[in-house]
C-alpha cells in the first residue's frame, strides 16, 4: 500500500458489487481499499477501527442502511468522508445522504469513469482544503462546486452567457460559478465596472478579475472604456456588450 494513498472503506451487501467497487477504486492511481463490510453497523464499526479517509456507502442493506449508518458517523463525530454508491433514486434519500455531508452520490448502474471522476475530484478537494492558510472566495467556490460535471459547467456557461457569443473552453483556473458571479454584477450595473471594482463586489482579487474580464472580452461580451481621469494611467473598465448588437456597441 502507497504511505500517501487515501484509504477507502467499502460498506455494501452484495459481494460481486463490493469486489466490482474495489477494482475500480483501486484502478485510480492513490486509493487503496483497507476494508469491505457487509451493512452500515459494520460499517460504523470498521470506520472506527480502521479510520479511513473516504467510505464508499451503499443505501439499501440489512441491519443498518447507509441513511442511519451516515447520521451515527456524524452523531459520533467520526472525522471521515463519505461517497454515495447506491441504486436508490428517491429525492429524500439523496437529501438526507447530502445533508449529512456526502461528497458525491453516485447512482447504480454506473460505469468507471464516473466514480473514477468522482475519487479524482474527491482527491483535488482533499489536497486544496489541506493546504495551509485562508481561501479565497475564489478557492470556496472551487471547493463548494466541486462536483460539478463538464455538463453543469457547460449549462452554467451557456445560461451566463447571454450573447449570441460562443464561449470557448475556460482556461486552466477559471471556474464556471466565479464566471457566472462576475457576469451577472456587469448585467446589474448601469455603468462600466473596472477590475477593481468586479474584484470587490465578486470577493476575488483584482489580478483574478482582470483574468475573467480579460476572458470576456475576447469572447465578445464584454467591451472596454478607457477612463481618462485626475493624475496616473487610464483605467480600463468593462461594459456588458449587448446580444442584439452587431457593432460591440453599450447595453441599453
């Protein structure tokens, strides 16, 4: 075993879905499985044994289920993150397993790449949250949209972009949620806004702003006036460019 995998514990009834979950965690490299139990009881039983990083979780199993085998995890205070991997579809399941703080909720039948995208976000999540000193908001939204899929960010793109504009793929540190946030303060305002200004009201620093402004105006969203004003270099603020002009003209 890799001194610095994350160790897994598996709690699911069915042996042949226990071993198809073992071989696909372990099939993404720094995850090592240290355990398999039969039913939530035993699952409590071995997090406090074994104290693994991450638990694999099914709903439905004898004894005890994952809904009442995750609150007594948390009732204890047991220090452990939870995956959902389950056939159970019904929304007040999903809402108790997310409310009692499961990082993803996997439903079965599933192919690997899903749960190998779910462990390698989970892993990502774990080596930003690890680090030392305070976030951003930036680094929060990160971490709270974690799971999001290529197919949210696509839809969180398209519903912000408002423009008869395609956007390209965002460049490696831009983020779909912080792209939406800072769209919709240049839709609020009436007038331009400079870096520093969308810096300040999204709650991102200024050079991280200037990124996505920068981003958005390539795109044809947004367009720029150049301020000449007092002592010092003109200050470059951004406008919301219109879907209905052709000519990179001003919102109405």
């Amino acid at each position: 075993m890799e001194t610095d995998s994350i160790r897994v514990l598996v709690v699911e009834d069915d042996p042949m879905v226990q071993e198809i979950n073992k071989q696909f965690i372990e099939r993404v490299p720094g995850f090592t499985v240290v355990g398999m139990a039969a039913n939530g009881a035993d699952g409590v039983w071995m997090v406090q044994e074994l104290g693994p990083d991450l638990v694999i979780m099914d709903i439905f199993m004898p004894i005890q289920d994952g809904v009442k085998a995750l609150a007594e995890l948390r009732a204890a205070g047991q220090d452990v993150d939870v995956i959902v991997v389950t056939a159970a579809k019904d929304k007040a399941t999903i809402q108790a397993m997310l409310r009692g703080g499961a990082m993803d909720y996997i439903i079965k039948p599933f192919a690997f790449d899903r749960m190998k995208k779910s462990l390698e976000t989970y892993r990502e999540f774990r080596q930003k949250i690890e680090q030392a000193g305070a976030a951003s908001q930036d680094e929060v939204d990160q971490l709270l949209f974690r799971g999001a899929s290529e197919r949210e960010e696509e839809q969180a793109r398209s519903a912000s972009a408002g423009t008869g504009s395609k956007l390209s793929p965002l460049p490696k540190g831009l983020h779909a949620v912080t792209l939406e946030q800072i769209i919709r303060q240049l839709d609020n305002e009436d007038q331009a806004l400079s870096a520093e200004d969308v810096a300040e009201r999204v709650g991102i620093a200024r050079v991280t702003a200037r990124r996505y402004l920068d981003y958005l105006e390539k795109a044809g969203m947004v367009r720029i006036d150049v301020s000449y004003g007092g002592v010092g270099r003109p200050t470059n603020r951004y406008v919301r460019v219109d879907e209905h002009e052709t000519g990179g003209g001003r919102r109405a």
